[in-house]
C-alpha cells in the first residue's frame, strides 16, 4: 500500500511543512507527474499548438500568450494520469487533454475579461495587450477548436461529459457574477460557485481517462468523484492564497478577489461572525467596492481572528479526504500515488 | 419543373418590385418555410426553451430575450428544410436546427459586445439590459448547451461539421476586427470574412440536414454548397441594407456599419473608387472614427454616385445564382421551390 494509511494522516503530514517547502512541495508533485506523462504532455503541447493555427496572425498571437506559455498543464495531466491509472493504451487521451486545455484556456481568456485582470501567471493578461474584443472572439475560437478535437476521439460519452461540463463552467461563471458584492451570499451558494467553475472540469477531465480505459461504472465513478472533489479542495486553497499566498509564486496580484468583491469563502466566513461595529467595513469594502489603502489588510486581519482562513483550510482539508477516499476505488501504482501527492501537497499550499 | 428556367432569370423577376414589395415578398418567403415546417419548427422552439433552463435565473432571463423573442429562425428552417427536401424521416432534424440556432445565438450575443450594439430586432441588446460580462458568459453556456444536444442526435459527420463551423465563425470575427477602420483591407479579405462569419452556419446548416438523411456525397456537397453562397448573398445584401435600408424593417440602427469602421464591400468600392480630394473623408470617418452630422449621407451619396451599392449587389446576385444553381442538384420538391424563393427575395430586398 504506498498511500498513507489514512487520508487524513497523509493530509496531516503534508501540512507539517513550513512555508517555503510547502509551495516547493506541490510544484515537485507537479513536476512528478509531468515526468510520469512526459511524452504524452509534449504531445498534448503539440496538439494545441496546431490546433491555434490560423491565417488569421492574431490568433495563434494570443492564444499562444495564454496557452503555449506556461501554466502548469494540471488538467490536461488529470486527463493522461488517469487514463495511465487505468492502463489505457490507446493514443485519445493526448486529443481529449488537449481539448480539456483549450477549454480552460478559452474560460481563462473570458475570465479576464470578465474580472478585467491584468495579470495572470506573473505576465500581462490578453484583454490588457490585445484587448476585450479580441480576447473574447479568440476565447470562442478556442472553445470551439476544443469540441474539435475532442469530436475526433469519436466517443460519445466522452463528448457527452466535456460538452456538459463546458455548460456547467459557464453556469458557474453566471452564478459567482450574481453573488459578486452581494454580502448576503450563503457558503453554500459558493460551494455551488466553486464545483461549477473548477471543479466540473476537473471531474470531466479526470472521468475522461476512465471513460476511454472502458473500465468497470464503479471505477469510472471513483475517478471522476476524485477530479471533482480535487476540484473543490483546490479552488478552496487558490481562494485562501488569494488573501494569505505569496505574490511571487501565485503570478497574480493578491487581493484581486477582494477587489473585484468576489463572495468566496473566506469573505462568507468573515462576513457571518463580524462585530457589529465590523459590518460597516464589509459593506464598505466588498459591496461598494470603496477600498481605500490597509483595507485589505484589514480584511486579512479580521478573517484571521475569526478563524475565516482556518475554516476555509479546514473544509478544504475535507474535500481532499474525500478525493483521496475516491482514489483509493481505483487501482493502485504510481500515477495514483503521484495523484494522491498532488492533492496532499496542494491542499498543504495554505495551513 | 417548379424553378424558373435560369437562375438569372429568377433573380431578375425578384428585382423588378417596388420598394414595398421587395421587403414584403422576402418575409412572405420566410412564412412560406416557417408554413411548411411548421410543426417540426413548433418542436425546436420547445427545445431551445428547455436548453435554456438553468437554476441560475439570470440564464433564461437573458437568453430568453435573446432567443425566445423574435428573429425569423432563418438558419434552423434552413436545417429543416433541407432535411425534408431529402425526405428525411427521423427525428434529429429538430435537435440540430436547435443547435443551430444557439450556436448563432451565441455568437449574437458576444458580436453585440464587441460591437457595442444597442438595438437587435427592434429592442434593447443583452449588452445594454444586463451587461457585457453577462453576455460573454451567457453567450459560453449557449454554445456548450448547443454542442451538448448536437452530441445527442450521435453523429460523428454531423459533429464535425458543425464544430468546424464554430471555429470557423469565430475566426471569421476576429478578421472582421483586424480589417476594422483599416481603408487598405481588400476586397477578397471582405469575402473571406464574410464566408466566415455568416455562410459557414448556413452552409453547416443545409449540410447536416443532407448528412443526417444519408443521401449520396453530390448531394450532400449541392446542399452545403446552397447554403454557403445563399449565406455569402445574404450577408452582402445586409451590408447594403446597413446603407441604403430601411430602419423601421432592419429592427436596427441604420449606418451601424458605418460608425464601427467595418470595411464592408459597399465601403471597400467606395474608397477605392473615391476622387484624391474625397479620400480625406473616408480618412477621417472610417479610419479615424472621427463622425459628424450629414456624414453618413454623405457616404450614402458616394457609394451610389460611384456604383459601390449596385456592384455589391451585382456580387450578391453572382452568388445567389450559385446557391440556386446548386439547389437544382437536389431533388425538386416543394421545399426546394420554397428555398429557391427565400434565396431570390432575399437578394430582392436591396437592388
């Protein structure tokens, strides 16, 4: 048994690292499974090269800004990790983690737009060099070159999953647009946000590899239960950085979502066990978007006292028990170690 | 035989309305489809409702103004039509004009961000209502719902088509907006951005209903090639309208074209045509955005002094020709006799 005896223990022990070593951590876990799928992921690269060719000069110009440009290839890894979990040993998998790519790209293009970011993966995002236009139409570009290729797998429960999910991401995407600046947002209704946005592809990407192993219902479930709950757990840390991480290492300005009054869960939190005397700032702040200079390290104070940081962590924490129960469904060998790594130690990257 | 006994002939009787007629005759085309498929459009206007649900209430708010209200449903009768013209017997028919039509809803939506466009079929935009990010967003799950109910009707054939299609429209914009405001952009660049923009849906449109009904490969290649010119002459004749329409018929602003710079073929032979001591006027409006008062008549003028507005629809009539000539390689029905005329009012519009 090469996994921890117990998710919780193996959580546990990923969270013992100090701050240096924990982002260090999960960037080796990363890099592990990039090794582990080395030649599928340069042709993954390969493939969503080709497919932003265009006589058209602007769009393999700003799709290859976002796309062929870094980023940590999580979720076409998810697609060609699983697959290799399962033994799959025909040549899909390359196509349909290309196709999971692009359809993250494209959401990241919109993203931007949308969030009017500057900033993404420590460069200028496309919307501020090219411009909204532009990103916009070259986002439906690259969503529609996705259902390309994924169309060439030929699977028609693979087509079902991603054309789904890609519905769901954008449902997500409404969804957290209503409950901007809306200070009575419920936790529940960010959950929602979060397996919409994040997690629905990273439970397509991962079911994906199982669909194509053709293994038994029980697996496939397992391995998409995992994605999924990954999912979660991972946007949960990515929300905690974004009031606790580092700047150099996240490639984005902190504080962007409390800027742009984004209702995720450490502002619930904060919001829910404010002083009286506290609740003037909230609304101040995050539903009048009138921030002035220390708010927002006010913001972080306050969600520090009242445990709103512990507690985003902790149902985090959760998630990840439960993505790794779900791998445990799932043979055992070193893809589903390197996965449970990954999970462990992005989880470890807020504590 | 039901068509005239030339294609040239045909176009010519449709020219030789008045001014009321032409307008009158095109939607009385329209109504004529919408008669002959009228149950089978009845069940794609059912099915583009039920895709729209979602417990995000902001998606069937904003998309039901889009979709639901209004708009000929030019594209889905064309899927329709032509899968009845083959005398196509199954039921996928329905769920593809669907998808269709929600594709095209989609790119409305986010054409009318970049655009900036206020007014659609005589009402305020989804832009102006709810907002652009909204609309980005909105425009995404169209698209996914849309490539989800064409993965039900489980061809492959039909898939790519449409998924090329999708890609192909995108890239069709993102040309449009590099020859914005650019008085350089040629003639042949228009016709490439026009093919793609608009006569690829249509011409994915017409194919899918020859794909699903398993006729033999000139068939398919007549229909998709119907589609295609039919789509290039259409568009040509709504750039004229854009100058020399009328409002109150368009349901939109007049001149839009012109304020936004877009080199459309009216402007295209009008700048090349255009006296050294004019070309500062083209300069200034189109270039440089720069609009006064009696500048549009002005352009107006131009364009019919110098034969721009006759030789664009001079270009849409060779076209259309190829859209009939093509029509007369499927068999001779009464849906072929009733496309046959949309294709020949529709060109009666302007001239």
């Amino acid at each position: 048994m090469s996994l921890a005896a117990t998710a919780s223990e193996a959580l546990a022990k990923g969270r013992a690292r100090d701050d240096v070593e924990r982002d260090a951590a999960f960037l080796a876990a990363v890099t592990e499974l990039q090794a582990l799928t080395k030649s599928d992921l340069a042709a993954v690269n390969d493939e969503i090269l080709a497919r932003m060719h265009s006589p058209v000069a602007m769009i393999p110009e700003l799709a290859g800004h976002l796309i062929s440009a870094g980023g940590k290839r999580l979720r076409p890894i998810l697609t060609l990790a699983s697959a290799k979990l399962f033994d799959y040993a025909g040549q899909d998998h390359v196509k349909l983690a290309a196709a999971v790519e692009l359809i993250h790209g494209a959401t990241l293009l919109h993203d931007d737009v949308v969030d009017g970011s500057a900033l993404r993966r420590g460069a200028s995002t496309a919307n501020i060099i090219w411009g909204n236009k532009e990103s916009v139409l070259v986002g439906d570009f690259i969503f529609a070159r996705a259902f390309e290729l994924m169309v060439e797998a030929r699977d028609l429960r693979v087509l079902k999953a991603l054309s789904h999910a890609s519905g769901v991401i954008a449902e997500g995407e409404v969804l957290q647009l209503t409950t901007q600046k809306n200070l009575a947002a419920k936790f529940e209704t960010y959950i929602e946000v979060v397996k919409a946005k994040t997690a629905a592809l990273f439970a397509a990407a991962t079911e994906v590899g199982g669909l194509i192993s053709e293994r038994s219902p029980e697996e496939e479930k397992a391995i998409r239960a995992f994605g999924l709950n990954f999912g979660i757990a991972y946007q949960l840390i990515d929300d905690v950085l974004d009031y606790d991480g580092f700047e150099a290492s996240l490639g984005k300005t902190l504080g962007d979502d409390f800027r742009e009054g984004k209702m995720t869960a450490p502002v619930v939190f904060a919001v829910a066990r404010a002083r009286e005397d506290e609740k003037s700032f909230w609304r101040r702040t995050i539903a009048d978007g009138d921030i002035n200079d220390g708010d927002f390290e006010n913001a972080c104070m306050l969600m520090q006292r009242d445990g709103a940081i512990d507690d985003t962590i902790a149902c985090a924490r959760d998630y990840a028990e439960r993505a790794l129960d779900a791998l445990r469904r799932a043979p055992d060998n070193k893809y589903a170690e390197a996965l449970s790594n990954l999970v462990i130690t992005s989880i470890a990257r807020a504590s």
